[in-house]
C-alpha cells in the first residue's frame, strides 16, 4: 500500500532532476557557442604567413593562445582572453585585418631545450606540477590530456610566437607578440603564471640560426623577471635591463644587468622620467642586434597584485619611448604582452599597440581599413 506522501516525493526528485538537466544543458550551450571560434578567429587557427603592415610593424598572434577549460580558466585572476581581445580591437579599429595576422608554430621540445631542462619538460606532463606552477590548485583535478590540450599547448603556442616575432623584427624593424612574455619561468621550473621562459628560448633560437649575436631584454612588467635574468647570468651577450617594482613577487629577486626597483605609487611622470634616464645607457652598452620588450600592463593603476599609478596614456608613453629609439638607432624590436591582472588593461596594451602601428607603419595617417563593429559571435567569443 502507497504511502499519501510517496507520489508528491517521486514529483520532486522528478523536478529536481529535470531543473538540473536544464541547467546543465543551458551550462553545455554557453561553453559551446563560447568555444566555437567565430571566423575572424578561425582565420587565425593554423600557421601561416602574414603581411607586416607598410613592411614596418609584423603583427603575430594565433588563435590557440586561448586556454579553454570549459569556463574554469576564469577562476584564475590572468585573463585568459586579454590576447583574444586586443587581436580583435586591433581588427575592428580597422588597422588589420586577420590575413595580414603572422600565425605562428607552436615551441618544440628541441627549441624549449635551449633553455630548459628534460626534466622540467617531462614534469608538464602532470597536472600536480603545472597546477603548482600556475598557482591554480584546481588543474591538479584535470586528467594530463585535458590540461595538456586546454593549458600547455596555449603555452606552446605564445612561446612560438614570440621566437616568430624575434625573426620577423630582424625582417621588418618591429614586430609584436600578442601574448607571450614568461618571464618567471626558469630552466628547471614554472612559476609566477608561466610556463616557457620564451623571450630566452627566442634569443637562444636566433642565436643558433645565425641571426643575432648580442641581445637586450627590456623588461618594464610590474614583476621582475627573475626567470630572464637568471638564465642569462654571467652572460655578456644579453643585457637585461628590469624597472618593477621593489617590494612585491618575487622574493627574492634575482640580479639582471641592471635592475631599477621603483617604489609603490610611482605614477607616469616619475616613472617615464626615470625610464628615459636609464634607457640611452643601456641601449648604447647593450650594443644589441635585437631588443625583446616585455610591456606587461600590470603597472597599471588599480592592478591587483601591485601599486603603480600608470595611466593608460602612460603605458603608451612607456612603450613608445622603448620602440622609438629602437627605431632612430634602427635596432630590431619583438614586444611581448606580459602580465596584466585588472579588468581592462588589455584595452590599454591594444592602444599602445594601435600607436605603434599608426607612428611606424601609417606615418600618422588613418587606419588602412574603415572600422567596424563586433560580430555577435565574436562578443560572446571574447567575453
């Protein structure tokens, strides 16, 4: 015999199980429709040539930067779709389009070689390990091939990009990575976010290729980049010149060639001021065949993990005082993005980015192509 309660309890798990089923259906749409790639990015998916724009200013950047983890990269505080965001700023402002775009080939283990260990590549393979070096506890849950094709190989891919933007910057003058610039990664270790230690990796690769000798790494993140400058010490080849600031990550710092730590709540003035003091001397020492810019962002105002007061206008002033006198020495110059934690930073490295190609490549004339707006897709795509 039924109880009087047996028929309202079975109406409930029914309904519990139907609400859950809606909402994980919903959940399984939105992650879809955001991972499907709309075509300005499909454009950009495999790797191929581009065309620097006037043959002045190379713009490299692929499309498989972008970690997906079915929405939990966005427990992280990066964000993961800075890259994704500035290439399509850079299109709907109209100053290229996704065929003048450099894709590049993703790092191999013989080029990630040249700086790092068997052992710390073969370390990749566990989530534990790169959990640790993301400092994200939760990829330690993710089976190896999951993480592998959602995190490492997004790695791989900016790290080949960067060692793109190293040839193309001897090709062209100036050549920008949108992405890239880990510069926390050591031979035998992640850390800091980073997985490759890639402006190293690139100047080891145009080493062995014959295209450079002497290099500079002008590192103007709010981190030092103990990573870049631990590998290239006792180095007399590679100038490695690092403003950040002094009292936040990493402890301890390790020594580049010249290091200028900069107090908590320097703003554009003092800093642009001590940037230019410092820059001619170490561009005349370095005597480099090529200089690898590191322009994180993170010294913005308001950054998260750190206390500069840097306007938008004054990380374009930054960046524009490094690549214009590259360009009147007629030095090679690869940017690099680097980090960059607050909400809209990326907004600031694309119209830092937009100057360059306006000053370098359009001589100050409009964009080459008339603008437009985002697609639907590519707003939620970038989202």
């Amino acid at each position: 015999m039924r109880t009087p309660s047996a028929k309202p309890k079975r109406f409930r798990l029914r309904t519990r199980w139907i609400v859950l089923a809606g909402l994980l259906t919903t959940v399984g749409l939105y992650v879809g429709v955001c991972c499907v790639p709309p075509e300005s990015f499909r454009q950009v998916n495999r790797p191929r040539d581009g065309v620097a724009l006037k043959g002045r200013v190379a713009v490299v950047y692929s499309n498989q930067y972008q970690i997906h983890l079915a929405g939990f990269e966005r427990l992280h505080p990066f964000d993961i779709g800075k890259y994704a965001k500035i290439y399509l700023k850079l299109q709907t402002d109209g100053y290229l389009r996704p065929e003048d775009v450099f894709v590049p080939a993703p790092l191999t283990d013989e080029q990630a070689l040249l700086v790092h260990t068997r052992e710390y590549l073969a370390s990749l393979k566990s989530p534990a390990k790169v959990a640790e070096y993301l400092e994200a506890p939760y990829l330690a849950l993710l089976p190896a091939p999951a993480l592998n094709a959602g995190v490492v190989d997004a790695f791989r891919a900016a790290s080949g990009g960067t060692i793109l933007a190293g040839r193309l910057a001897l090709k062209h003058g100036i050549a920008v990575n949108v992405g890239g610039g880990y510069h926390h990664a050591m031979p035998e270790a992640g850390g800091g976010f980073n997985l490759f230690a890639d402006m190293s990796i690139a100047i080891r690769q145009l080493r062995k290729e014959g295209l450079i000798r002497r290099a500079a790494v002008v590192d103007l993140d709010v981190h030092q980049g103990n990573g870049t400058s631990t590998i290239f010490a006792g180095d007399a080849d590679v100038f490695t010149f690092d403003m950040h600031e002094g009292d936040i990550y990493p402890h301890p710092k390790a020594r580049s060639t010249l290091d200028v730590p900069l107090p908590a709540d320097t703003g554009d003035e003092e800093y642009l001021a001590i940037l230019r003091q410092h820059l001619g001397g170490v561009l005349d020492r370095a005597k480099p065949d090529i200089v690898f810019l590191q322009g994180g962002c993170d010294v913005l105002a308001g950054d998260p993990l750190a206390h500069l007061q840097i306007s938008p206008q004054g990380l374009a002033d930054r960046d524009a005082t490094v690549i214009d006198a590259c360009v009147q020495r007629r030095i090679p110059l690869a940017m690099v993005m680097g980090g960059g934690y607050g909400k809209d930073a990326w907004s600031a490295q694309a119209a830092s980015i937009a100057r360059t190609i306006r000053t370098h490549a359009l001589a100050g004339a409009p964009p080459a192509y008339p603008p437009r707006e985002r697609t639907a897709g590519e707003a939620l795509y970038v989202k």
